[in-house]
C-alpha cells in the first residue's frame, strides 16, 4: 500500500460530478432565487453561520418541506437553551417521507445473518406503515405518548418508528445486545406506554434468545399497557403480547398528523459521566430540517442513491440512516456482525443491493486494512460513490486503504457529530477535493470552534470542540429534566453560552478540519457512547469489588482500549474467575460491546478532595499528556493513589511512537 503523507490531496471530484452535486444546484438556487452569491464552500459555510435564519429558511424552501410554514419568525430566544425555531410552523417527519418518494424504487433492502436479503417497495411500506398506526391509535396511543422498542436493526424497527412519528407519538429504541437493566435505566425515565420487542437477535453466527430479558424489562416498566411482540429467532408469541403480523392487516390511508415544529419526534440516550443516560429528546422540525440539510445538501443523496450504514438501533447511526429517506434515497439495513461469516459480508450486500452511499466506522476501516482485504478484487462496486466513516477518528493509512483497496474513483468522508444532535458537526463537501487525514470542513450553519482553556478560539491548534451559535436539531430537553438543569450541566457548564461537546478537534484556516478523540470521560466503542456511570452501576454489583475507575483509551494514532481498574474488598483477588464474573456481569447487563480490554487491580482510585472520580486526568495521563499539565496532587484528597497510574502511563508510552496529537 502506497504510503500516506498527511494533508495530501487523495481525490478531486470531476467538474461533471461537481456540476451534478446538490451542493452545487442548492448554490445556484440561493442566486438566483435569493440574491445569494457564493463562491465556494468556505463563502457557502460562512454565509450560513453568518445568517443562520436565512439558510433555515431557505433549507425549507429548497428541499420541498411539507407541511404548513406559517411560522411567525425562523429564530427566537437569546440563547441556546431558549432557542425556539419556527414558531407556529407544522410538519411531520413521516409525511416528508412519503411526499419524496418514487413508487417504482425499493424503499428499502433488508438482510441478516440468518435471512436473506429482501426488498421492501414504497407502496407496501405505506401501507405497513399506515396499518401499524391505526393499531398503535387503536390500543390508546396518542401524541405525546412514548413508544419503546427493543429490537434490532431489522424492517420491523423501521416501520413502527415511522407509525409511530405519524400519530404524534415519541419513539425511542435500544438494541437488544443491552441487557434488561441497561434498557430499563433508559425506558424507564420516559413511561412508556407501549413495547415493542423482540425475541433475540443474531450476532456472530449464533442466536441469542432475549425472551427472558423482555420479561424482566416488562416487569420494571409499570407504564406499559400493551406488548408488540417481533418474533424473530423463533415463531412463538406469549399468549398475553399481541403479534407484530396483527397490526399489519389494515387496508387504510396513511394518516400523519401535522404538529408543531418542537413537537418531539424520538428520544434518544447519550452518555452522563454521572446518573442516568441522558434521555435527550429531538423535534420533528429539528430533525427534517436537519436530515434535509445533511443528507441532500451536505451528503449529495437523492432518489437514485441506495444508502447504507452498518449500524444497530443502538447507535444514532441508525436513526440518521432512517432519516436518509427524507432525501427519497433507498435504504439497506443489515443485522449482524461486520465480519462474519469473513470482512466481506457488507461489500457482498453492497453489490448485490448496488449501495452508492456506503457508511461504516473507523475500526470496520482499520480492520480491513490490518487484514489485507481488498473489497475491488471480489466486487463489483461500480455503482459506489461514497464512503462514509464515522464512531473514531480517521487514520491517514485508512484514507489510503480506502483508494488502493475499495475503488480509486470514491468519495471518501470522515464525518463526526453527536447523538446529542441527531447530525453532524463535521463533515463532507462534496464539491471540494479530499485530503489524507482531513475532514474536508464544518458542516452548514455549523459554528464550529476550537476553543482553549480560556474561551479563545484557535486556528492550527488543539482545543476543544464548540459551536457558538444554535441549531434546529440541538435537543428541545431532557426528559424529565427539572429546570433544564442537567441539560445546561451537560453542555454549557465550562463555556457560559457555549455549547461544549467534549472532542479535541484542530481547525485549519482554510476550515479543514481534525478530531483527534474525546476530551471527556466518556466510553466509545465504534461509534456507541456510554456513560461509566452505567459501567459503574454493573460493577457495583460484584461482591468483591470495592470500587471502580473506566478508562477509555481512544485517540487518531493511538490502538483503542478500554481499561478498568478496580479496588477489591479485603481477602479478594483478581484471579480469572473474578475477572470473568467482572465482564460476564458487563455482558449480561450491558452490552458486550463495553466488556474491558484490561482490568487492573489497584489499591485506591484517585480522587477530588470532595471525592469525585479523576476520570478525565487519568484519561490524559494515559494518553500520553505530561503528568504536571492534567493532574494537581495537592487539590486530591488521596494522591498515594498516583504512582501506580504515573507508572502504567510511561509502560504506554514506550509501546507507542506516536506523537500526541498525530
């Protein structure tokens, strides 16, 4: 493989594909239509930061939004919290999917490891669609009501979420590799009145039956009224839950209620360092605008283009890639693993599906490359134009890999954004040239900073990441949170009025952009945020452990691990019965996916005088950063803890020749 040199320029989109972009029809739409003459893409990005309300207004105009706009102003309130975004606007996100479709595509293709690939065409979608809310209306749910759904990345998933957004009704789903407790930490902040759930999913080449865990969650979710059951892995339904194939027989039109623009769509779960996963709530005005925005304008789709991303419905990948049908793109949905039976699973979906718009992760990219496969040499990808990667930030060996090993002739995007947002901060352009190592730049009406420790912006440097001005996709709350108090604690505590998301990222002055990884403490694996307070919760529950630290090491040039550290009761050991009861109780109640690389045993876990956790000191010790820069012994209450930490950091050290920062 050719070496990579960073910054170099890797690919050039033709002048024909730069003609026949969105990006470039939506330009030539702002002059003639609005008297708005840009350039290029850094003239276009800073008009739309510079006048926020006329690029969502003219989003709405462009992109065909249904509904009605009688809104009285795009943007009121004098900060982010207060934001109200057009008000007295209706629209639902189902009706904008419909009123974009063609009837002669698929709507979507659907695959697993145990069931081959099917097609799904517009019209039987609504229909499905229509039937299932008749029945969801027909059971008692009405707008406002939270539906939940344990489910995997299957039709099923997709078509009740759309019935359920039609109704007015609030959707939130979780995987079901998350174990009872973890689904119940969640669904129960919110009530639900219905659940949706299925029997098990598949991972691996095996079949994990969850019956049991969807008894447990019933029995701790007193709001439930009603049980949909998706028999998936089996064909039995309990005789007291009501069959998912009883709600699809209805003849009726697709009824989808137009609702107020802050009207709540879904509810989705980021990561807290402290209590409970966030329950953040999105609109429906938010979410089509800002789906509108980056799939057609930013992500150039459009009803040609069959659109994949390997996701499950844990992740918010799942619900931007549900929300590529609002540019009436088809979309592919896979249940599985991305490696099995072998790598080339979702390259053999990819052409049998003809993908153009092919969205994975960092680690599925660095995988293949540390395999040797070459998807070019068994597929045929000649309909592939995009390769999308997001969940960790972008190697310059990954750049290269990509054009040497999936299609020289791709456009490849290395994007990051936030569940927090439903979207991305930063991105692609399709219209600009792509560089080794580089996202190509901000995304649209993305203010986007890198901000020192002071609140000064920085050009060429390291800082943290920020956006400085609102968006219609920033959450409109949390549930059930009083006075908007942990809303405000999540992202404006360190930058009064700022929003800070909690990644290090390096901003050029041309708007090229690097994320460098979090500058928090929180745990991501593949692109799947959790807080350690739900890690901390599982652990509590061994009886040898007497407390617990998590560390996620995950940074550009650095090998991904997690790292766990535990204090034992006295007489206890950390002998591999224990450390396998340790992630057998991680598994189980969580997830799979955050069973720790390593566990460690120490004497204490280093910590605040008023006992807070050093979560985010460690991180950076571990990282790499200089010890005197992250951590202060003197504002500890235990700094004897210390050298076992300041030890293991220089053990890291010498297994890397990394630089920091790239």
């Amino acid at each position: 493989m050719t070496a990579a040199t960073q910054g170099e320029v890797i690919w050039t989109p033709s002048t024909q594909r730069v003609e026949q972009s969105v990006m470039w029809d939506y330009m030539a739409w702002l002059k003639k239509e609005k008297g708005v003459e840009v350039r290029d893409y850094p003239e276009l990005w800073k008009w739309s930061v510079e006048q926020v309300e006329a690029f969502w207004e003219s989003v709405w105009e462009y992109s065909g939004v249904v509904g009605d706009p009688s809104y009285t102003t795009v943007l009121e309130g004098d900060s982010m919290m207060e934001a109200k975004w057009f008000q007295g606007a209706s629209l639902n996100f189902t009706e904008n999917v419909f009123s974009n479709r063609e009837a002669n595509r698929p709507a979507l293709y659907a695959r697993s490891e145990f069931l081959p690939t099917r097609s799904i065409s517009w019209v039987e979608l609504e229909k499905q669609v229509a039937s299932v809310a008749k029945n969801l209306r027909d059971l008692g749910v009405k707008p406002g009501d939270r539906v939940a759904a344990y489910l995997p990345n299957i039709p099923e998933a997709a078509i009740a979420f759309l019935a359920t957004a039609s109704i007015g009704a609030v959707w939130s789903i979780c995987a079901p590799d998350f174990g009872s407790d973890s689904v119940v930490t969640r669904f129960g902040q919110i009530e639900p009145v219905v659940l949706i759930a299925v029997d098990g999913y598949s991972y691996n080449g095996k079949k994990f039956d969850k019956r049991g865990d969807v008894e447990d969650i019933r029995k701790q979710l007193p709001t439930v009224q009603h049980t949909i059951f998706v028999p998936y892995i089996q064909e039995d339904v309990p005789e007291d839950c009501t069959p998912w194939d009883s709600l699809l027989g209805e003849d009726v039109p697709l009824a989808a209620e137009r609702l107020p623009f802050s009207h709540p769509l879904w509810i989705v779960y980021s990561s807290g360092t402290t209590g409970l996963p966030k329950p953040i709530v999105h609109s429906h005005g938010g979410i089509v605008l800002e789906t509108k925005k980056m799939m057609t304008i930013q992500h150039d789709l459009g009803p040609d283009d069959v659109v994949f991303w390997f996701s499950s419905t844990g992740w918010i990948m799942w619900n931007l890639l549900v929300g590529s049908w609002q540019a009436g793109s088809t979309i592919v949905l896979y249940d599985g693993s991305p490696s099995y039976p072998d790598m080339n699973i979702l390259w053999d979906l990819a052409e049998e599906t003809g993908i153009t718009f092919f969205g994975t992760s960092a680690p599925f990219i660095a995988s293949s490359l540390k395999m040797g496969v070459s998807p070019k040499e068994k597929h045929d990808l000649s309909k592939l134009k995009s390769v999308f990667s997001t969940g960790a930030p972008l190697t310059a060996e990954s750049y290269r890999w990509v054009y040497d090993h999936v299609k020289s002739d791709v456009w490849l995007v290395s994007v990051s954004g936030g569940t927090d947002i439903a979207g991305g901060f930063v991105g692609g352009v399709p219209i600009d040239p792509v560089r080794i190592g580089e996202i190509q730049g901000r995304c649209l009406a993305v203010a986007a900073e890198a901000f020192d420790e002071q609140g000064n912006a920085l050009t060429d440097e390291v800082g943290e990441l920020v956006i400085t001005k609102s968006m219609p996709s920033m959450p409109i709350y949390f549930w059930g949170d009083q006075n908007n108090e942990r809303y405000h604690e999540s992202y404006f505590d360190t930058y009064p009025g700022i929003w800070k998301h909690g990644d290090w990222i390096k901003i050029d002055c041309e708007g090229r952009c690097i994320i460098y990884g979090r500058s928090d403490s929180t745990i991501n694996r593949s692109g799947v945020r959790m807080g350690t307070s739900d890690l901390y919760r599982v652990i509590a529950g061994v009886d040898d452990v007497f407390d617990s630290l998590v560390i996620d090491l995950e940074m550009i040039g650095k090998t991904a691990s997690l790292l766990l550290f535990v204090v034992l009761k006295e007489g206890a050991d950390l002998d591999e019965n224990l450390a396998g009861q340790i992630k057998k109780q991680i598994r189980d109640q969580l997830s799979p996916r955050f069973v720790p690389d390593r566990i460690y045993e120490v004497s204490d876990i280093p910590k605040t005088l008023n006992g807070k956790k050093l979560e985010v000191p460690i991180r950076k010790l571990l990282l790499g950063f200089e010890a005197e820069r992250v951590i202060n012994p003197d504002s500890m209450s235990n700094p004897e803890s210390l050298p076992f930490f300041m030890e293991l950091a220089g053990e890291l050290k010498e297994k890397s020749t990394e630089k920091l920062f790239g």
